[in-house]
C-alpha cells in the first residue's frame, strides 16, 4: 500500500512525499520440478513488513535573497544479512556414505555444496536514512541571459550503511565490500541565454 502527500504551505512551500509497504511471501515448498527446493527448509520466505517499508519526503522552501531550497529525505530497510557457507565433498562424503553426485566418476572429487545458514529475509542491516540538501539562486544579466548557481550537500546525515558485504561465512562474513559514500558537497552554475 502506498500514502501520498502533495501540500502548498506558507507563501511559497511545497512538501510531497509518502508511505510504502508491502511484502512478497516466496512459497517453493511444493515445487514439483525442483524438489531439493523443499529440502533446505527454507523454502518459504517470509519478510517481515519493515523489509518493505520506505518513507520519502521533499520539502521545497524560498528564502530571502530570492534562494531555492529544498531537502530530500529517504528512510528505507538496510540489506539482508546472509552466511552461506561452502562445505567441500571431502567434508561431505563420509557421512552420506558417497562423493556428491557431480563428482561422477572422478577418482578425486572438488565439488562443493553451498548452505544457506540464516533463514532469508530475518536479519537486516541498519535502515538506511539519508537527506539530501539543495540551495540555488537565479541571477538575471542582460536581456533573457540567466545564471543559476547552485550547493548541494549529499548525504548531509554521513551515514555509512553498508550496502553490499561478504555473504560467504568465514572470516571475512559480513565485511562491507560497498557503503553508502559519504558527505558531498557540489557546487554548480546553470548559464541560459
């Protein structure tokens, strides 16, 4: 479900923005052409509601000076936190009595299994929050000739989410491989003739 909001406020301001939700349940539990599906019990995958929820909202404002402003907010879910595990057929084999299947015939065998051990979709990064600032000026010069100058300031929060890491458990799990980049500022200019 989605709520939106569109509202002109004082002599000038714009705010818009809104609420989603929502969940998708993954049921593979009785999947005739893929069996081993069924077997890794997690074949039904249920999110919790906060792992689709967003909040976004954009205020526009002018200020004295003729100056633009305006402000971006996000709030959505952090990543999934995973731990696949990759156990080798030496490990394997004692216990099932037999190489893995893929092996064949192959007197030495390098195949693997990967296992999933934490349930899909029940462990989550920090959500991630972020605004965006925005700060503009029109400057008029001769006949239709116009300037635009700009500061923007990305991520004026400085979070740091992570928003990839290492799946694969072991000494490196959950090392960030990619975070949110950091606090920008960018200035800009606009010329129109």
């Amino acid at each position: 479900f989605d709520v939106t909001v569109n509202s002109r406020f004082l002599e000038g301001g714009q705010i818009s923005g809104g609420l989603s939700a929502g969940r998708t349940v993954s049921d593979n539990c009785v999947v005739v052409d893929s069996p081993q599906d069924a077997r890794d019990g997690y074949c039904k995958v249920t999110p919790p509601w906060s792992a689709g929820t967003q909040l976004k909202f954009m205020v526009v404002y002018p200020l004295p000076f003729d100056v633009q402003t305006s402000a971006i907010y996000q709030n959505s879910a952090g990543i999934p936190i995973t731990a696949s595990y990759v156990v080798p057929n030496a490990a394997i084999a004692p216990s099932l009595g037999r190489n893995l299947s893929d092996c064949g015939a192959a007197a030495t065998c390098n195949a693997n299994r990967t296992i999933e051990i934490i349930r899909p979709q029940t462990m989550f990064e920090p959500r991630l929050q972020q605004l965006d600032l925005r700060f503009s000026r029109l400057f008029r010069l001769r006949g239709t000739t116009r300037i635009r100058a700009s500061l923007d300031v990305y991520n004026t929060l400085n979070a740091s989410n992570v928003i990839n890491m290492n799946t694969t458990y072991g000494p490196q799990w959950k090392d960030a491989v990619q975070i949110l980049s950091g606090r920008l500022l960018r200035f800009g200019a606009q010329l129109d003739f």
